[in-house]
C-alpha cells in the first residue's frame, strides 16, 4: 500500500480494515470481531486515526461507546486494497489457471473458516 499512496500502513492495521463497516463500527464490535482487547483496539484506531483513515465519532445511541468510520482517505485505501488484491489474484490466475485459482480461493476460505 505505501506504493500506492498510502504511508504509514502496516500488517497489525488489518485488524481494523477488515472490521469497520462501511457505515462505521463500535470500537467494542471491531475488538470482538478481531480478537483484541478493546485498549489494544483503541490504541491501533488511534493510529489509523493520525494517518487519517478513520475518525472515531461518539456513537448516537450511546454516549459512552465510540464509533470508528472511514474518512475519504480510508475509503481510497479500501478501493486500493480491493484494486491491489484483484491483481494479485490475476497474475495467480495466469500462472496457475482460472479453474486452479478458483480451487486455491475455496481452499483458502475453507482454512480461514475453521
């Protein structure tokens, strides 16, 4: 991603990316979903926060919870990681095949699953 515009991202923020929903994510949901303590979770949103691919926004049903929502910068980074993966995924494809990638695709989600 630094290649493409987007310093300062490494491995640990996949944590976030995967996990704040479009419409945005209760910091408490994104450390449940992730597996991490709410304070690890906080402080990894801080970060993203300062590299400006989130804001965290009180939420309106609850004044104590905190919301983490893509800025427009983050909603860049997304279409770059969704860009980044569709080519890696073609240049596999032509190595190995359509038929072959669509196989390692379904294994891969099968592993992730269980």
């Amino acid at each position: 991603m630094h290649a493409r515009g987007f310093p300062g991202i490494r491995l640990v923020h996949i944590a976030l990316i995967r996990n704040v929903d479009e419409g945005g994510t209760r910091i408490s949901e994104i450390a449940r979903r992730a597996g991490m303590t709410k304070q690890a979770t906080g402080q990894l949103a801080s970060e993203f926060v300062e590299l400006g691919y989130i804001r965290i926004v009180p939420d309106p049903t609850d004044g104590r919870a905190k919301i983490a929502e893509y800025t427009a910068k983050g909603k860049r980074l997304l279409r770059a990681i969704v860009a980044s993966i569709r080519e890696t995924e073609s240049r596999f494809a032509a190595v190995i095949g359509e038929e072959e990638m669509a196989r390692l695709k379904e294994t891969l989600t099968l592993l992730l699953t269980r």
